[in-house]
C-alpha cells in the first residue's frame, strides 16, 4: 500500500498523531465540564459534534486544490468520488453510537474513567481476531491483553465499591455507575467497529481525511436533526432548555463552541492515522489520552484522587505497551512458530 497514496513525511505525521492526542484530552474536558456546570444532554452533544465534523467540508472544499493529501489518488485504488454514500453512513452510525453511549454515561462516571473502559477495545479487538477470524496471536499480546483485563477490573472495582465518591456533578447511585460501565463497553463495541470498518474504507478508496469527516457530519447533522424532534415530541431530550442553558451560561457557550471547533480537528488527525498508520495506532492513542484527562480532572477538582484508579490505570497502561512491543519482556519473545507469524504479518 505504500505509496498508493498521498503520505505525510514522518515529522508532519508525528504531529498529526499529537494534535489527535491533545485536541482528544481537550474535547473530552470540555465535556466533563458540561457535567460540572450540569449540561447533560447526551444526543445534543452527538448533533454538536456532528456539526464539528461538518465543518471539515469546508475546509475539504478551500484546500482540495492545494493540499495533495485532500486529493484523490489515482494510483490503482478506487477514487474517493465513485465510493457509494453508504460508507459515509455506516461509519457516521457507527461512531455516533459510541458517542451516544460513552456521554451518557457521563452522567454516572468522570471522562477519565470513561477513557480508561476504552482501553477495552483491545481485549474486543483480541476476541474478534482470536476467536471469530482464528488468527494466531503473540506471546506479548497475549500478555498485554491479560494485563489489560486485569486494569480495567481494577477500575471498575474502584468505581463501584461504596467508599468510593465522586465530584459534584458527578455522582451516582451504584447500580447507576454500573449501567454506565456497561454502556462504556458497549460504546467500545461500536468504537472497535468504527475504527475498522474507516481503516478499511480509508485504505481502499484513498478517502481525503476533510471530505471523509465533513460528509460523515452533514449526513449526522440531518439523522441527529430528525432524532431530536422525535426526542423532544416525546419529552426525553429538551432542546429549548439546552438552548437557555447555552445562552445563558458563559461556560456551556465558549466550552460548546471550542468543543465543536476541536473535535473536527480531532476526527481529521484520526483519519489520517488510521490511514497512513493503522487502526491499531489509533487505539493506541486514544487509550493514552486518558492519563492526561484524568490530571486535568484531578487539577480542577472534578473528581477525587482514587488509589485503585491510579493503580488500575497504570496496569491497563503497562498491558497497552506489552501488548503493542513498546514495553520489551525476554520471556514474551516468540518461538520459531511465532518468529514465523511476525514475518508473515511484515509480509502482508
């Protein structure tokens, strides 16, 4: 695939993968901060980030003449014009639904115990390929995965014990806090789905990261348009009281308006990972931001130091860097059997 399409040189894709990085710990305190000024309005946080995704179009149509990596490639893949608006769909489905799922939990746990549960795409990603595609799998990724489990049992365990307290804003009744764990694993569902199924696309028609992430928005902005009248029709969602509350409020109006602006920088930097790099890195990514997000909650007071998230954190991040080769262990280097299985996966 090297060199089917445009690439960035290794600098500009370093700091790619580091804006998705920053604006990603940015967003998600932006939104712990609708939880602490009490804005908790899960679908009208997807529409707004389905406006923040539309404004890549945008940008798409001001730099597709001079930017070459908004340009499709011609270079014996699929141009990003003849691909069928259904890809667009699917993958704007597919992520909106762990958007859904993730902000309402929100309403029970922190946005760094939210970012820690992600760190559940491996072990789902682990199953699939393991017992749904029957590939072999690495001693280190064995272990990283076992290590992984063993972190997020950890979290869990410290998010629902009694003695456990949250910051204001933040509270929950127990059982409350483990349907938003659940709701955690199942955004990581769709998230793990979302993550493959652009990694794919992106790679098979040379999809340009601005268009990809501006047509995803325009079509959520209709889909989420047509929910929230349903919504408030039938008295779930209250757009007219969100709108007081926008408006009204300096705090919702500035952090909703960065919000909006960074993530559609988030989604692109993450396309063009996912494309120029992997799925896989993207992951990656995603789970490290939330050591970042949970300092910044600890900074401003949101939540409350709690050792068994340290201690689980620290396990899901250590299970991350064995599970990926970055953290290097002698008794996980691979046999001949193994040695082979890595050549093959160079290979292809």
């Amino acid at each position: 695939m090297a060199g089917s399409f445009y690439e960035h040189p290794p600098l500009a894709f370093a700091s790619i993968a580091v804006g998705m990085l920053i604006t990603g710990v940015i967003t998600m305190n932006l939104r712990d901060l609708w939880e602490v000024t009490d804005f908790h309005y899960p679908v009208h946080w997807v529409w707004m980030s389905q406006v923040g995704y539309s404004l890549a179009w945008i940008a798409h149509r001001l730099t597709k003449h001079t930017d070459p990596g908004c340009v499709p490639s011609t270079m014996g893949l699929q141009k990003g014009m003849g691909i069928h608006q259904k890809t667009y769909i699917i993958a704007m489905i597919l992520d909106a639904m762990s958007m859904v799922c993730a902000h309402e939990a929100m309403g029970s746990i922190s946005a760094a115990i939210v970012q820690m549960m992600r760190s559940t795409k491996l072990i789902i990603a682990f199953f699939i390929t393991t017992v749904v595609m029957q590939k072999k799998q690495l001693p280190r990724e064995r272990a990283g995965v076992l290590l992984v489990l063993l972190g997020v049992v950890v979290v869990v365990y410290g998010s629902v014990i009694p003695a456990n307290t949250s910051s204001a804003g933040l509270d929950g009744s127990g059982s409350s806090k483990w349907f938003a764990l659940l709701l955690c694993f199942v955004a990581e569902l769709f998230n793990v789905a979302f993550y493959l199924y652009q990694d794919h696309t992106s790679k098979k028609y040379d999809l340009p990261a601005f268009h990809t992430v501006g047509v995803m928005g325009m079509y959520g902005v209709i889909v989420f348009s047509v929910v929230l009248v349903n919504l408030n029709m039938a008295n779930i969602e209250n757009s007219f009281h969100a709108f007081d509350r926008f408006t009204h409020s300096w705090p919702v109006a500035l952090s909703s308006i960065g919000y909006i602006i960074l993530l559609c920088v988030y989604e692109i930097c993450g396309v063009v990972v996912s494309k120029q790099g992997s799925a896989i890195l993207r992951a990656l990514i995603d789970v490290s931001r939330g050591a970042l997000i949970w300092a910044v909650e600890l900074y401003c007071g949101w939540v409350q130091f709690e050792a068994l998230h340290g201690i689980g954190f620290a396990i899901i991040i250590c299970g991350t860097l064995v599970n990926t080769g970055i953290i290097h262990l002698a008794v996980l280097d691979p046999g001949p059997e193994g040695k082979s299985l890595v050549e093959d996966r160079q290979q292809s």
